[in-house]
C-alpha cells in the first residue's frame, strides 16, 4: 500500500497528479487525511475526499509513504502528532519515502536523507540536513525519492513508477496520457 499523507493546505497537483499516474500504473495507493475529517482542503481551495484519516492507517501495509507540499501543507505535516512515529516506522522498516516541493524538508529535519541526493522548492535546503542538494527536477537515492515543486509533479510520479514497476510502465503511461 502506498499511503499520501493529505493536510490542509497541501499542494494539489503535488498530490492529485502522482496519486492518479500510480493507480494508472496499477499500484494500490490511498489517500490519507491527517486530521479528523475525510475532507482535506488544499492552497487553492480545492477540497479533496480522501479514502481514510490517519487512524485508520495500517503501518505494516505500508510499502511507501508520500508527503506532497505546500508551504501550509508541509507546515501542517510537520507539526503533525504522529508524523515522528509515521516516519520512524518508515525508516526502520526500509519502506520507500517521497516528498516533493517543501515536504522534503520535513525528512530533512528528522535526518532521514543524511547522506542522500535530494532536491526541493528552492529556499528549504537548509532544511535537508546531511543531504547532498541537487537541482533536478526529481532525484532518487535508494529507498527516498524527493522532487523540486509542482512542475515537477510528472517526473515525481514518473520516478516513482519506474522504482516500483520499471521503466516499461513508465513508457507505457506516458504514451496514455501523451506525455
């Protein structure tokens, strides 16, 4: 199960858009809002429904975790109660974590992409502390796969996709959608 952690303020395209290239790529991903109510409203005021809220997360299905961003988004997942527990689990587990735009700054802060290529909304790399900061659009280091915005959000899916499915899967839905 791939899970997308959905707060309020997050950045639509950011989630929408990988959530909908990996189910076309046939992967189980569920959307997860992080407070009490199913409905998550994101910066543009575009309220989206989600499958579960956080308490309904099974860690143990987990075999990656998304966070999209968006500056309020990302400042909500941060400051969120379960977010140390949520990503500890992760890392030790050794399940693939992914973040784009601001979100990579919250791994960053918990150490988590010591050590590995990463890339992020310009102005918060002082936040991926121990990383080795790239300008790419998408990077992926072994188990972490970050990505730099919402222009990004394609590449970030793509990259994703092709860790999990291969590079055959990728081509295949980038021909579908006329990527």
């Amino acid at each position: 199960m791939i899970y997308v952690l959905f707060a309020d303020g997050f950045e639509e395209t950011e989630a929408v858009v990988p959530v909908d290239l990996l189910k076309r790529a046939g992967l189980e991903v569920s959307t997860v809002s992080i407070t009490d109510e199913k409905t998550v409203t994101g910066s543009h005021n575009i309220p989206v429904t989600c499958d579960i809220t956080e308490k309904e997360m099974k860690p143990e299905e987990m075999e990656m975790l998304i966070l999209p961003g968006g500056k309020k988004g990302v400042d909500n997942l941060d400051g969120f109660y379960r977010i140390d527990e949520i990503l500890s689990y992760a890392k030790n587990k050794n399940r693939y974590l992914a973040a784009i735009c601001a979100a990579p700054s919250v791994l960053g802060k918990r150490s988590i992409l010591e050590g590995k290529k990463a890339t992020c909304y310009p102005g918060f790399e002082k936040y991926l502390l121990g990383a080795k900061v790239s300008s790419k659009k998408a990077v992926v280091d072994g188990k972490v796969i970050t990505a730099s915005g919402a222009g990004a959000a394609f590449d970030f899916a793509f990259a994703i996709i092709e860790t999990l499915c291969g590079k055959e899967t990728v081509k295949k839905i980038k021909d579908e959608i006329r990527y």
